[in-house]
C-alpha cells in the first residue's frame, strides 16, 4: 500500500488530533477534587486541635493555608499536563524535557523536575534559568506554540494565586488576635476616660483591676450576647459548665435531689466581683438576691454589736 504525501500528511495530522483528544479526557479527573466530606473532616480536626491546644484559627488564616494547598495541588496537574503533552509529541528535540536531559530519566525524576517547572512557571521565575525551568522553544512549529501556551497559562494561573495570597496575607493580619484587640481598644478607651474625668488614683486603679480580674484570659466578649443566640438546652449546658466549681462547692446545690432545681438555679447565676472593704448590703434593707461565694471571705458585721460575727467562704451563701 503506497500513500501519497498529502495522504501521509493527514493521517499523520489525525494522529497528532487524536493525541490531543486523549488530553481532554484530563476533565474526568477533576472529578476527585470534590472533597465535600474531607472538608468536613477537616473542620472537626480543627475544632478538637484548638479546643485541646487553646488556640484560634482565624478563617483568613484557614482560607490562606487552603491557598496553598490549592497552589501545590495546581502545579501537579500543570507539571504532568506539560510533560504529558511532549510525551505526546514524542519529545521533541526543542522541548524542554529533550534539552533538559530528561527523556530516559526514571519516573521519579521527571515527576520532580516537572512539578519545579510548573511551580516556576506559577511564580514567573526561569526564563533566565537552565532549559529545565524555562520556555526553550524559539521556533514556529507546533509544538513550541503549545509549550508558549502552556508556560503563559502558568504565568496567569501564577499572577491570579499572587493576588489571591497577597489579599489572605492583609486579612490575616486585620483578623489577628480579635479578641485581644477589642479589650486592649476597650481599655484604651477607659484609660481615656478616667483621665478625662480626672478620677481619684484610688478608685482609678480599683476600675483596672476589675478589669484585669474579670477579662485575665485577654480576651473581650459579651456572655450574655452569645448565649442568647443558642437554643435554650445548650444555653443550659453551657452555663452548668461555667458554674460547675460553685455548684460542687455548694451544699445546698450539689446535695440537692432535685436536678431541675440545680438546673434552674445555675441558669440565674450571674457572677459579680467585690473588692476588699466594699458592703454587699446592709442591716435593714430588703433583699431580692441570693449570693453564693466562689471565692474569698465574706465578714457579716453587726450595727447591734458593732462587731463582726461571723465570716463565711467559698462555698457558703447569704442573702
């Protein structure tokens, strides 16, 4: 069977169109990034990682590291589409794996240098660089215009992930340390004000050790804001938690036989600070609280006897 040039020439232009069908079949595997139930596992990790090692990541910070995953995940399949492409071309002479030495290399070794290329091509490094990393192409023929294509792609894929890193890096920044930020704003604001007011030194520093007590783990939030958004079960859960030292301490409330009763008195509680000196309440005035001490001494003085007679403790109640 003889055939003529044109005859040679399409069918050798089939093959090569064939060739490049077979790359489109690259889609399917996109098929594998949904990674709907990873994400899940992946938020659970997180949250049992901060809640053992007290930490916070913030979502920048987490939108950040999924950056990077994703950069890595890119240049692989960019890596292996650009080697994939000359394999299919048969490696030509000025391609990059041809100049670069790597057509006989094991598996390993072409797998590296094409994941690096890729990488470098994201970051718009090594057109100076050994054929390796950079386009080696100077030529008009097919395959140089692919390999132009492929590197541009990289350079633009590389450019979009730049802008992406740069925006998550700022966010990161703004969102550092919410918490912290706001108390050390708040005390800022009222250092501002007992300035202004020119408060006595005395009670000045009474006010920041309220603070100081109060806020000690650094961090500002509004309680009663956050509990209230929640369903009334786990606003009850959380509060026998947070009170959970005092209704141990309590006789009357860890001995009691009736949970509802604890229930109902630990969703009442309300903490309240007292420094030395002060008068919870006085001799003679009509009381609507109940107090139970979590910590400290507490002295009962009576007008009668002008004498204090009796202190009690953590522990205790009154009112």
């Amino acid at each position: 069977l003889i055939l003529s040039d044109e005859e040679t020439l399409g069918n050798f232009k089939a093959t090569k169109a064939l060739k490049l069908v077979r790359l489109l079949r690259i889609a399917k595997i996109l098929r594998i990034l949904k990674l709907s139930k990873l994400s899940v596992l992946i938020a659970k990790a997180k949250d049992e990682f901060e809640d053992y090692y007290q930490l916070h990541f913030d979502e920048a910070s987490l939108a950040m590291g999924r950056l990077f995953l994703s950069l890595l995940v890119l240049a692989h399949w960019l890596g292996c589409i650009n080697f994939m492409v000359a394999r299919e071309f048969d490696f030509p002479e000025e391609s990059w794996v041809a100049q670069a030495g790597l057509v006989h290399a094991d598996a390993s070794t072409q797998y590296a240098w094409s994941y690096f290329k890729a990488l470098a091509a994201m970051i718009g490094i090594g057109f100076e660089a050994p054929p390796i990393v950079n386009t080696t192409c100077m030529e008009r023929t097919e395959w140089c215009t692919i390999e132009h294509w492929i590197t541009l792609t990289c350079l633009y894929i590389g450019s979009i992930f730049y802008a992406l890193l740069i925006s998550s890096v700022s966010a990161v920044m703004d969102n550092l340390d919410i918490g912290g930020k706001a108390l050390a704003l708040k005390i800022w604001s009222l250092n501002e004000y007992l300035r202004a007011k020119k408060v006595p030194p005395k009670v000045k520093q009474k006010v920041r050790n309220f603070y100081r007590i109060k806020y000690g783990e650094g961090k500002l939030y509004d309680e009663k804001d956050v509990l209230k958004t929640l369903p009334p079960q786990l606003e009850e859960e959380i509060k026998m938690f947070n009170h959970r030292t005092l209704l141990e301490e309590v006789p009357l409330l860890a001995d009691a036989q009736n949970e509802t009763f604890t229930i109902r008195i630990a969703t009442k509680l309300s903490p309240r600070l007292q420094f030395s000196g002060e008068i919870i309440f006085e001799e003679d005035m009509i009381g609507h609280e109940m107090f139970f001490i979590e910590q400290g001494i507490v002295k009962i003085y009576s007008k009668f006897q002008n004498a204090v007679v009796k202190s009690i403790a953590d522990g205790t109640c009154h009112g």
